[in-house]
C-alpha cells in the first residue's frame, strides 16, 4: 500500500514552523511525526503539503492510496486500522479523518459515501504550536516505547548517577561523563553519538537525538527534546529544538519551541510566565492578531533560520519567524516577522541574499548544502510574509 502524509486543516496554525516544512516533518517526542509513521508502518511515506514545497518533500501517488492526516501520531491500535482499510473507508476522531482509502482515479473524496470507521482511543493531535512543548512528554514517551522495545541499552558509565535506571536508553556511541540523571518522572534517550558533559542534572523526560550535546553543567528539566546535532548549556524546561539549532551557553529558556537552524546568544532568556499569572496570548497567523493560548506558561515560539544575539531578552508568549535576526537591550515585540533585522529599537528588512550567506555558512558546518531548492523555499517565504513587515 502507497501511504501519503496531508496537512490538513491545522498548517497555518503550525505556522512559523509549517513555512518551511509539511506537518509531517515537525519533531515532537523523540521523532518527527513522519518517522513515527514510517517506523509504525515499516515503509516510507510521501506528502501532500503547499505547493512551494513540493520539490523538495514530493507527494508520489500510486493506483491504490491510503491518505493520513499528519497532525495525528500514531498508536500501535490506530495503525492497524490504517493498515486494514479497503475502498471507500476513512477512519474519524470526531469530525476529524485520520486517515481515507483513496485510487488515483477519484476526482474528489466525498466521505458521506465513505463507511466511517471511529477511533475513540486517545490519540497526540498536534493542532497549535504550542502543543509541541505540551504534548512533549506523552510523545516522548510514546516514541521511548516503540524505539527500545527488544532492545538493550548501552551501559550506563560508572561516573553517572541515575536513578530508576530502567528508564534510561542509551545508543552506541554516545557519551556521559560525571552527570546526574534522573529518570523517575519521564525516560530518557539519549542518541547515537550524543553527548553528555560533565556536571549536567536531567530530570527526564529528555530526548536526545543523534549527535545532540548537552554542555557543560546543564540543567533539564520537563519534556525537553534536542533533535539531531543541537547544542544547548543552561536551563531548559520543557521545550523542543526540533534539529541543528544551538542554545550553547547559560540562559533559561522554558516552554518553547526552536525549528532547525536556531542560535540563541549567550545568556539569551525567556518569559515563560506573565507577572500577573494571566492566560498567555501567542500571535495568530490565521487571524492575524494575537490569541489566547489556555495556557499560563508559554514562551518563545522561534521559525527556521532564525537569531538572536546575546543578552536578548523575550517577553512571555514571543512569536519570531523564519530568518530573523534580533539583537540589542530591552524586550523586542511578542512578534517579529520573517526576515526581520533589529529589536526592540526597531526593525528593518533583513534581505534575502544575507540570509542566503548566512544559511550557507551555517548548514555547511553540518556538512550540508544550502541548495537552489532551500533558496527557492526561502524566497517565496520572504514573498509571502511581506504583509507583516510594517515596520
């Protein structure tokens, strides 16, 4: 069976992270939610996103499809539903598809002449950014349990101290020396070729993936992820670098979400909670206004590409695009645009070939080429959030 990954109706509230990427392809837990398809489902998967994307994550159709909306991860239970549909099938969660037979002749797919199968177990919807973070240790989870499952971890080097230990996965090649590691509360992973430096405390859950670094005394704490090849020191509470992205030296931040290709500056903080305890608003991309989260801890919400120098101070509930610089004193706004240079004395148009020196540099050190088609998706990015930089 040809199985295809959609976007469905959640992208725009997925933005900044879902301009450079499908729904698919974003981290929460220890894998991306494409990963976790491909490992429940043992195959590789293709992707119906926004046009601009499609060169570089394309949609292959066969004669027989089954189409799967990306915001929901997998269960064991939910895949073989999936598995097991047949023609003019769809399975729903409410008024959510999950997931619909479709042949490459059907012009349209009008589910009122679908059987309609519903799943009534509880399932991870990721369907605002903000759930990435909270929904970060039951994906953590999830993801721990399906990776070591008959498997056996690496030992646990003499110097580390851990507590409940079986709670602990470690792959070949990673390194800890002298750290504190505390798994009662959530498992931690920690990847091929990761790495744990001297002095580190982790209160799991924590996943790190391949080549991730913890530096010297860091302190984590509350569903935190670092996907492959980040560097983070400091404080982290419940957060999620989704992959290549650094927060290197002291600083705390809380409650946030980093996409690929991130660097906070040294001592770099975040708000994660209003003086006054109220609700946090986080901007909206739909309305184009800010909007009210539910939550009461919520931080900083930072796009691909995006920079701050150090010192930079941002206030509870920041939102900042893809391929922005901040830098200097005070708070810059709760909302940056994409392509913005400056902060909070003001913002000009951070333009594209500057970026494009940058990005080059940056992805190179990961031996990684920065290409005409990541320059393609760039630009129509620069085009299409035009709107914002009013400044």
């Amino acid at each position: 069976m040809n199985y295809i990954l959609f976007d469905g109706d959640v992208r725009n509230s997925l933005l900044p992270f879902t301009y450079t990427k499908p729904v698919a392809d974003l981290r929460v837990g220890i894998l991306t939610i494409r990963e976790k398809w491909e490992k429940h489902l043992g195959l590789t998967t293709t992707t119906i996103t926004e046009e601009y994307l499609e060169e570089k994550y394309p949609m292959i159709e066969l004669e027989e499809n089954v189409m799967i909306n990306a915001s929901f991860c997998p269960t064991k239970s939910l895949v073989d539903k999936v598995k097991n549909l047949s023609e003019n099938e769809a399975i729903f969660k409410g008024d959510d598809v999950i997931a619909f037979f479709t042949k490459d002749t059907q012009e349209e797919v009008n589910f009122d002449n679908y059987k309609q199968i519903e799943f009534d177990e509880e399932l991870i919807k990721i369907n605002n950014t903000w759930d990435i973070f909270a929904l970060n240790d039951k994906a953590i989870q999830q993801d721990f349990d399906l990776i070591t499952e008959g498997r056996t971890s690496e030992p646990i080097p003499e110097t580390v101290q851990c507590i409940n230990q079986k709670n602990i996965f470690i792959e070949e090649g990673a390194k800890i020396t002298f750290a504190f590691l505390n798994a009662t509360d959530g498992p931690i992973y920690i990847g091929k070729d990761a790495e744990i430096m001297e002095g580190c405390v982790v209160r799991g859950a924590l996943a790190m993936c391949e080549h991730s670094t913890l530096k010297l005394g860091a302190k984590i704490y509350g569903a935190t992820t670092l996907g492959p090849h980040c560097k983070v020191g400091g404080e982290v509470n419940n957060s999620v670098l989704m992959g290549y992205s650094n927060k290197g030296h002291d600083g705390f931040l809380g409650n946030s979400v980093l996409g690929e290709w991130c660097n906070l500056g040294a001592d770099t903080n975040n708000s994660n909670l209003k003086n006054n305890y109220a609700e946090v608003k986080l901007w909206d991309y739909n309305t184009g206004r800010f909007a009210k989260t539910g939550l009461q801890f919520c931080g900083l919400m930072m796009g691909d590409h995006s920079k701050c120098g150090i010192n930079t101070m941002f206030n509870t509930g920041t939102v900042v695009g893809v391929s922005a610089n901040i830098f200097g004193s005070g708070f810059p706004r709760n909302f940056m645009p994409s392509f913005s240079w400056g902060g909070s004395s003001g913002f000009t148009e951070y333009k594209t070939d500057k970026v494009f020196e940058v990005a080059k540099v940056v992805m190179k050190r990961r031996n990684i080429v920065f290409d005409e088609v990541e320059q393609r998706i760039l630009e129509h990015i620069f085009t299409e959030t035009q709107k914002y930089r009013n400044y």
